[in-house]
C-alpha cells in the first residue's frame, strides 16, 4: 500500500468522502500506478485502501468514468481510458461536415523544431521565461480535402526525447502518443473560439486563397491536476466543415 496516496478514515472527517477517494485515485494514476488501458484494483481492495464503503466507493468511480477518465467494461471491471483511435477520439477532435458526418482525418507533419518558448506558450503552458519547448505543425484532411493546422507547442520537460519520427510514424492517435509514451493524460481542454483570416504560410499550407475566412481555435490540454500540457492554435477551413463546440452523450 502507497501510504502517500491511502487515506485512512479519520483523516476524512467534516469532507465529503467520495471527493478524497476520487482525489486519491487520481493520485495514483498521475503517479502511474495504473496504465493507460490497464484495470484498476477491485471494488473491495479499493474500499480497503481508501477506508471507506463499496457505495462511496463507487460513486467517485462514477464520477470518474463519466468525465471519460476510467471505463467499464461489463463483467470485466473498471479500466484506466485510452486515448486509442476508436474510443473517444471525438471527444477531442470535433471538426464535421456541414451535414454532421464524422470521420477520422488524415494527418500530415509539416514541420518540428526545439525552440525557446514565446510568452503566450509560456503563459498559457505556466513555463519560466526561456524554457524550451517543441513546435510542430500538423494538416489534417478529411476526405480529401485538407480542413485545418494545428501548430502545437509541448514542454521539452515533459516530453524529453520526442522526436520527429515519434510524431510522423506514430501509429494511433497524437494524445494517444502522450499517454503510452509520456505518461501523460489528457482529461480536459480550455478551448476559445475566434474569427480569422488565411494568411501567409496558413494560407498556403490550407490550400486557399489570402483573406478567407477560418475559425480559430486556441486550446490548452490538461493531465491530471490541472496540468497544462499541450498549447495548440488551429485554424479550420469553414467552407465544408464546423466545429461541433458540444454533443449531448458525448
């Protein structure tokens, strides 16, 4: 037993109780105790671990689960999320054609470098002024049609050892990347949302002429405890295609 991470109950008087068991099974998955796609412990070695009854117990595992963290699988158990191309990848890439089909897009890497973080990357990623970090620019097409850039900006402490190769031959999706190889799990984003233009370099990688219209999405992805991990600012090609902002049973 990790006694950083068990709590006994006397430690949870005047709280509510399932909040500190939710707290310490994040806890340990942010310590990498539990994989990605990996099952959790049983319901009653939990309940021991944490000091607390199957039914608390299992009302911080709703909770869990319902914010796509953990996974049930029934008659197999409880499992920790993967961000594996076929389970929950709309849940972050949320891009459809205007008549509301969805497919998976096909992804090319247009350029990666080390460079030193600029002060919006700092701000938003909560770096020290001249930390480094890696840059990379992704197009992605859907059915044919190229519809977005991604250029995204990932902490070099975080990431240390990602290569150009890692992102190019990558054989499942990019947060999938972070999760098997960095230990990093994306469980929210900060997203807003605004009005652009093609210009220069967007432009032409986009394929379109200066001055079209595009919508601008600025995202911060998250681990565990409100880690910011990745900074990422996309712009879509709105002539074909929308960003769903929300789904109901998504």
């Amino acid at each position: 037993m990790n006694n950083d991470i068990a709590m006994p109950h006397t430690a949870m008087i005047g709280s509510t109780l399932y909040k500190e068991v939710k707290r310490g099974i994040l806890a340990a998955l942010a310590g990498g105790e539990w994989k990605a796609g990996e099952a959790i412990p049983a319901e009653r070695k939990l309940g021991e671990r944490f000091g607390v009854s199957i039914g608390t117990l299992r009302k911080a595992i709703d909770e869990l689960v319902a914010e796509n963290i953990l996974i049930r699988h029934q008659g197999r158990g409880t499992f920790v999320a993967t961000h594996a191309r076929d389970h929950h990848y709309f849940r972050f890439f949320r891009v459809v054609r205007q008549d509301g089909y969805k497919t998976y897009p096909t992804v090319a890497l247009e350029r990666f470098r080390k460079a030193k973080a600029s002060r919006e990357a700092c701000e938003k990623l909560g770096l020290g002024t001249g930390a480094r970090v890696f840059q990379f620019t992704n197009r992605l097409m859907l059915d044919d049609d190229i519809v977005m850039l991604d250029e995204i900006t990932l902490p070099e402490a975080l990431f240390a050892g990602l290569t150009e190769a890692d992102l190019r031959d990558r054989p499942t999706t990019l947060y999938n990347l972070y999760q098997d190889v960095f230990g990093l799990n994306v469980i929210r984003t900060d997203e807003r949302l605004r009005a652009g233009l093609a210009e220069g370099d967007s432009a032409r990688l986009l394929g379109v002429p200066a001055g079209t219209p595009l919508i601008e999405l600025r995202r911060i992805a998250f681990s565990y405890h409100d880690q910011p991990v990745e900074w990422r600012i996309s712009r879509l090609n709105t002539e074909k295609y929308e960003y769903l902002v929300s789904e109901a049973g998504a």
